[in-house]
C-alpha cells in the first residue's frame, strides 16, 4: 500500500506537469503570453522523480527548460501561468518570464537561460550552505549543451574540491537547440566518466523510466547528505515538442521520424499507465479523478493571470539589487 501510494503521487506529478504545459501549448496563440517557452513535455519524469526525494529546505537551480523543475519542487502554478502573462501576479513580478521562474518558498533558487549558467550559480549556492554551516542540497538541472562549456569543469571541480552537497543532473535530450550530439560531441565522450576524473562519482540512466528515476535518485540523494559530497546523475530523455514554442510536429526535420517514434514509445505518461494497471495500482476512475482535478487547477491558474495587472512604471525599479543590512 504504501509503495502504490508513493508510485500514484508520482504518476499524479508527472500527469499534472503534462496537462500544464499542453495548456500553455494550446493557449499561446491567444498572444497573451508574449515571452518564449520551452516546454519539458516528455522530459517530465526527471523533474518529478527527482524532486519527490528533496526535502522542502533543499534548493533547485534550473535553465530555461524550467516549468516542470519549477512544479515538482512545489512552486506557485498561479504564479507561474502569471509570469508567463508578463502580470505582476507572477512569481519575478511579470518581469522574467518563462525562463527566469523562481519560489523561495518552495526553494526554487532560479531559472536562468544562458547556457550553462546554472552550473556555477548552484555551486555558489552550495558553497554558501558550507560557510554557513547548511546542510542543505543543491540539485543543479542542465542539458547536454551545457557539458560543452567551460565552467562546467571548472565547477565540478571546485565542488569536487571543496565536498559540496550538490546533485549534478544531466538532461541528456540529445540536443542543443537542433544540432544532435554527433555535430557536437565525439562518440567516445562520457558525460559521466568526465565526473568521475575530476572526482565526482557518477552514473548514467539510460531511460527516463519515471520510477527507476525516483528510486535511483533517492539513493543519490541520501549518499550525499550522509558523506557531503557532489555526485552527477545523466538520465537520458527526448523532448517530444520543439525546443522553443509550442509545436509538437518536427517542421524543421532535423529530426527523423524513426527516432521521434522511439522516444514516443517510452513516454512515461503512458507506460506509467501501463505500470500501474498491471501492478493494480491504478484505474481508470483514478486517472479520471486526477484528470478533472488538474484541470480545475489549470483553469483557475489561467483566470488568475489574465486578471492580475500588468505591472506599473515603478515595478521597474524594485528588485533590480539586494538589500544589505
């Protein structure tokens, strides 16, 4: 029972995650959202299986594929849907957008588009926690483009270093924008092996499975509260839509039908279905149950941004440095 409770909140997770996003994919060309989105559908399991192990005082830094990071770490859905709307409802006042969500509450540190960037902003984070004596974890969310940089070494390092409590979690997609990993990177380069010589310890998910995820992760995430020290976690996944904007159909066809198919195969909405059927978990009244629950939530997030206020001239300027007492 408790295992079949543990598996429904996460399959409720990764469902409500999806229908979102499908939300904000079909309500774009209303133009009421006016910033760019980059959507995580098919990528949801990562976010959720990671998230479900962190405590609420454990902190998450994210990039620009940021609203299913955002979510199952807790953030404000009304205030998410807002600052998509540019209102002042929203969670960086209508003045960040899709990709710069943040929630302390939630301990959502940031969101930040530039690639890479999150690496050493969540490094810092964690070094903070240290000299302060926190013992807080990290978890730091980037793609596969992002390994490319160089302050991706030179943060592993200084977290290797120093024994920082951070998670390394890497998004493999395959893609960086529309180059594949074959225009990128040579085939005997391992994301993970790379960890392990600046010494890291490391490990490769060869399959977003939503549970393999959870359960791999919990183990991670225990290892290092118990030994404060960094660890790096590659999980590969597919992001079924295109990298920027709503479409869910390839228009560009830099991507082959074939491979499109195979990752459709492995969506974890529908083989966590087919999971949680089998083990007798789940039914069809559940799934109906959490699907009209969801959608009064998304419904009520949406009336809540087109009703909140574009933010005024003297919004400008607040926010802009951080106040030292």
């Amino acid at each position: 029972m408790k295992k079949r409770n543990k598996y429904l909140k996460l399959f409720y997770e990764i469902l409500r995650i999806r229908k979102i996003e499908k939300s904000i994919a079909s309500n774009y060309d209303k133009q009421n959202m006016r910033c760019p989105v980059h959507l995580s559908i098919g990528q949801e399991s990562i976010a959720v299986g990671i998230c479900r192990n962190l405590l609420k005082s454990d902190e998450v830094v994210t990039a620009h594929r940021s609203h299913a990071h955002y979510l199952a770490k807790g953030g404000n859905l009304r205030e998410m849907i807002a600052e998509l709307h540019g209102k002042v409802g929203g969670c960086a006042k209508g003045k960040g957008g899709s990709m710069h969500l943040m929630d302390l509450k939630a301990n959502v540190v940031a969101a930040v588009p530039i690639v890479g960037s999150t690496i050493p902003i969540g490094v810092g984070k964690a070094w903070a926690n240290k000299l302060k004596n926190k013992k807080k974890l990290v978890v730091i969310f980037f793609g596969d483009g992002a390994t490319e940089e160089g302050v991706f070494f030179e943060s592993l390092d200084f977290a290797s270093l120093h024994n920082l409590r951070v998670l390394f979690v890497c998004e493999n997609n395959k893609y960086s924008v529309y180059s594949d990993l074959s225009k990128r990177q040579s085939s005997n380069r391992s994301i993970t092996k790379i960890a392990k010589a600046i010494g890291i310890e490391s490990f490769k998910l060869n399959d977003h499975n939503l549970f393999n995820v959870y359960e791999k992760s919990k183990k991670i995430i225990n290892r290092i509260k118990k030994t404060s020290k960094p660890f790096l976690l590659e999980i590969d996944t597919y992001r079924q839509v295109e990298h920027c904007g709503p479409n869910e159909d390839d228009y560009l066809k830099y991507r082959s039908i074939s491979q499109i198919s195979y990752w459709k195969n492995k969506d974890q909405i529908e083989n966590s279905i087919k999971y949680l059927l089998n083990k007798n978990f789940n039914s069809k009244k559940i799934i109906h149950f959490y699907e009209k629950k969801i959608n009064k939530e998304v419904l009520e997030a949406f009336k809540f941004a087109l009703k909140s206020k574009y933010p005024g001239k003297k919004e400008l300027k607040k926010h802009i440095y951080k106040k030292v007492i």
